[in-house]
C-alpha cells in the first residue's frame, strides 16, 4: 500500500512539474481555472513546448506511459502535429540505460564478459526503448547481431503500475455505467499478462522465430533470425537487420521505394498474420519496423520486436473475416447478425435496430481515402452504438484493436490516399473461400484425419464380428439382447457412414453454390 501510495505521489508530481494540467485544461474554455493554478504553481518553468513536456513526462514516468505515448504518436488525426511530432521519438528514443549496467547483465546471463563472447561489442546502444536496449556485436565467425538487454528494475515499476491501473479499473466499474459493459479489469489484467510476457526475453526470441517461420517463403517481410546459444531470459541476441525506419519518408523516397506499393503491402501483412496464422505481431509502431534496402530484399518490411504478440482461435477468426467482408460489402444486417449471434450483444437486441446503428456509423466512410476520414469521429459514434446496445468489449481481442491503430496510423503516413478496403477486400474474399471451399475441405480433413485414423481400419472387423455374433443361437434371453443391440449400433454404424459420404459429397457442392453467389455475385 505504501508503495501505491508513493507511486501516485510520484505520478502527480511528474503531470504538476511538466505541467500535463495546463495540457489538459487548455482544451476547455476555463480561464479562470488555468489562471488560479497557475498563480498556485509559480514556480514551474512551463516554457518548452507541451510536446516536449509531455514527451518528457511520460519518459520520467515509465514504460507502461511510454507505451501509451508510442501509441498516440500513430494517431495524428486525434492530436495536434506538435504533440505527434514529440511522441513519436518514444518509438526508438526513450533515454538509454548505463552501458556498464547492460554489461553486468549480460555477463550473469550467458556467463561471460561480451569481450569474450563477440569478436567485438559496441558500448553505447543504438536503440532503446521502454524494456529494454540493443547493442550491435559481431559474432566470432563474423556475423552482424544487435545484442538486446532488458532494463534493470522493469519488474517492480511495472508491478506498482499494473495495480494503480487495476484499482482505477475498480473505481470505473463501481461509479461509471458503463464500467461493466467494457470490462475494465478484464482488460487490465490481459495487458497485465502481455507486459509481463514482454520481460521474458526468451519468449520473445520464441515470437520472433514462429513470425520468421510463418512467413519463411513469403517476399513482403523479413524476420531476425535468433541465435540460440546467446540468448536468455534477460539477454538475446540475433541476426542484424539492415533497413531505413519506415517513419522516414524522405529517405525512403531518395532510396527509391513505392510508398503506395509498401501501405498496400502493409495490409497484405497483418490481414495474413490474423486470419491465415491468428499469430499476429501486437507492437508495430513504427519505431519497430524497418525497410529493406539490400538489393535482393529491396523494398520488403523488417519486423523488430516481438515482445507482444496476438493470437486468435478458429472462432474469433471466423468471426471477424465475417464482420470484416459484411463491412466491405455494406451488408450492415449481417454483422448485426453476427454480434448476437456471437453473443457480444444481448440476445434480446433487436436486429434491425442495431443494423441501422452500424449503417450510420460505417456508411460515411465508404468509397473516401484515409485523409478524407475522421475515424476519431467514426470511433467515437461506434462506442455510442455499443453503449445504446450494451455491446461488451472483448478482452481477448484488445491487442487487435491496439494493432489495428497502429495498421492505420502507418497506412496514413505511407499513403493519405490509400483505399484500407479495397486493399483489404480482396484478401478476405480468397481467405474465405480457402475456408469453406475444396481446399478448406481438404485441409480440415487432414487436420481431422490422425483422430480417426485409428477408427475406421477397425470398421470391418467390428461389423463382421457383429454379423458372426448374430448368426450364432442366443443361449440366454440377456445374451440375445445384447447382440441384438450390438448389431443394431452397427447398423447404424454403417449406414451413418453411407449418409456421411452422401451429405459430404452433397453439403460440398451446395457450399460451392453458396460461395460463388453469395461473395462473387
């Protein structure tokens, strides 16, 4: 308690000293509020920018703020160019801890000194963030790494954060009525197990290895490969990546890279980690992203940290390729469907109701480029709907919803006129029919083929035991009923595998029917 205590001291301290109220109060029109604090608070040097000034508060006050900040600095078309500007050096410039400090940690985890590790180590880091900081090594056989150390202490801070955020989340479900509806605790608690998992280095170094794999023969994006033997729960090391940042416009121009080509290729990526992999990278503000300039890689996105990712069962992808593709073809009805069906809304929700709910959100943005579209207006008329129909969030989706913030806030730097549903359309459309066509048959058949490969060789034997057992005189009353029994579940048996093989052959091609109408007509 006396920690929580000091840390909301602390917290208060930090927003009065770089004066976050005047920030804040500026947007409201209370002059003589701002006046009377200011009088009160005399003393603060308030003449750097309010960028500056907030940028340096949410450093002083730790990574969970940081983190809050490099997800801001995405979102230009909710804050002023100024306060972008400033939030956006978070990415990939928080201050850096005492090189000897990342030293010392190295030398506990992998038990020796990097002199002796690497054929040669660079002292001073060349990024840090809000966990941890990276050097560049060579390897002894000659290999480019970036070395990444976690910061000390990071535990601890986060600790006393985490339970700040968890009382506050109580407050909001006990005194707001809408605190329940968006689950406040739940969805602390999931960001909660996501910034622990992301102090696990070795988990990370595990991420970045099932990304690597997952896109192994693909020409969009490329992934570090990990070094193994160097790597702990505290350190890793892997390969180098050599790209400019992709929040670097002008030099991708010089460069000679298609910034159209990369927003589109961008899409393609995330659409591909959601639905085809449902493992999907959860930080990509542009301070974790690079493009490749070697010439055999030209063009390609480079992934970098992969402390936090997503991941989606078969249902919250089905589920979403459904609400995207009802979206994309303005079939406001269906995801109408769809949210109570799923359970999201209430059951009594009147289906009509909220279709035209959705429909007088979304329809405005249709057919318009993202410069022309003020999502905060479109977000802000969506969370109205779901608290007029008492839509609960989905806790399990939250890391998504992060994501698809920073998809848009990259897209709308790339490329201000890139179409986001034209792009995405198409995808989903090939998806779905890889879904619930021949080839979505034949995989799940696969899937489902080592559960019953075991079964169906015993079928013939099973039957002509039956069929023996039942020739044979019944020595008894009991007996008989049994084997009669017995061969009426065979019979069953067999004539549910006839069935099946006729409804399989029959349900196939009325699937196909449906398909071809229903999303290509």
């Amino acid at each position: 308690m006396i920690l929580k205590f000091l840390r909301v001291l602390k917290i208060v301290r930090v927003a009065l000293r770089y004066g976050i109220d005047e920030i804040a109060i500026s947007g409201f029109s209370v002059p003589r509020t701002a006046r009377l604090i200011e009088a009160l608070l005399f003393w603060r040097d308030l003449s750097a920018p309010r960028g500056e000034r907030l940028r340096r508060a949410l450093e002083d006050l730790g990574p969970i703020f940081v983190k809050f900040g490099q997800v801001l600095s995405t979102r230009r078309d909710l804050m002023p160019p100024d306060i972008a500007n400033e939030l956006a050096k978070l990415q990939d410039r928080v201050p850096s801890f005492d090189p000897d400090l990342a030293i010392a940690q190295i030398v506990k985890s992998l038990g020796a000194h990097p002199d002796q590790l690497f054929a040669s180590f660079e002292r001073l880091p060349v990024a840090s963030a809000s966990i941890a900081q990276v050097h560049f090594a060579t390897l002894k056989d000659g290999r480019e790494v970036a070395v990444k150390v976690l910061r000390p202490g990071m535990k601890e801070t986060i600790d006393q954060d985490v339970a700040l955020m968890q009382i506050a989340a109580g407050w909001l479900e006990a005194l707001w009525a809408d605190g329940k509806r968006l689950k406040a605790r739940e969805v602390v608690a999931e960001f909660d197990k996501y910034l622990h998992d992301e102090l696990d280095l070795m988990r990370e170094a595990a991420n970045g290895s099932q990304l690597r794999r997952n896109f192994a023969d693909s020409d969009l994006l490329l992934v570090p490969e990990m070094h193994w033997d160097y790597c702990s729960s505290s350190v890793i090391v892997m390969e180098r990546m050599k790209g400019i940042p992709i929040s670097q416009l002008d030099q991708l121009r010089e460069a000679g890279v298609d910034l159209e080509k990369l927003s589109r290729d961008g899409v393609t990526i995330f659409f591909t980690q959601v639905f085809r992999d449902g493992f999907f990278h959860a930080d990509m503000h542009p301070g974790n992203i690079l493009v490749s300039t070697d010439a055999a890689t030209f063009g390609r996105y480079i992934a970098l940290d992969f402390g936090i990712v997503g991941t989606l069962n078969d249902f919250d992808k089905d589920y979403l390729s459904q609400n995207f593709l009802a979206f994309f073809r303005r079939d406001y009805k269906r995801v109408a469907e769809a949210h109570i069906e799923s359970g999201w809304a209430p059951k009594e929700t009147r289906v009509d109701e909220l279709e035209a709910a959705v429909r007088a959100c979304c329809e405005p943005i249709f057919d318009r480029p993202l410069k022309d579209i003020s999502f905060g207006q479109v977000l802000l008329r969506l969370f109205q709907t779901s608290r007029r129909f008492n839509v609960e969030v989905q806790p399990q989706l939250v890391l998504l919803q992060k994501t698809l913030l920073n998809i848009e806030g990259l897209g709308r730097q790339l490329d201000p006129d890139l179409d986001l549903w034209k792009t995405a359309k198409p995808y989903l459309e090939r998806w779905m029919s890889e879904q619930v066509g021949w080839r979505g048959l034949i995989d799940k058949l696969k899937a489902e083929a080592p559960r019953y490969s075991h079964i169906f060789p015993q079928l013939p034997r099973l039957a002509h035991q039956a069929l023996t057992r039942a020739a044979e005189p019944a020595q008894s009353t009991e007996l008989l009923t049994a084997l009669l029994a017995e061969q009426r579940s065979t019979n069953r048996l067999l004539k549910a595998i006839v069935y099946f093989g006729a409804g399989l052959f029959t349900g196939v091609m009325l699937t196909q029917i449906i398909l071809h109408y229903y999303y290509y007509r």
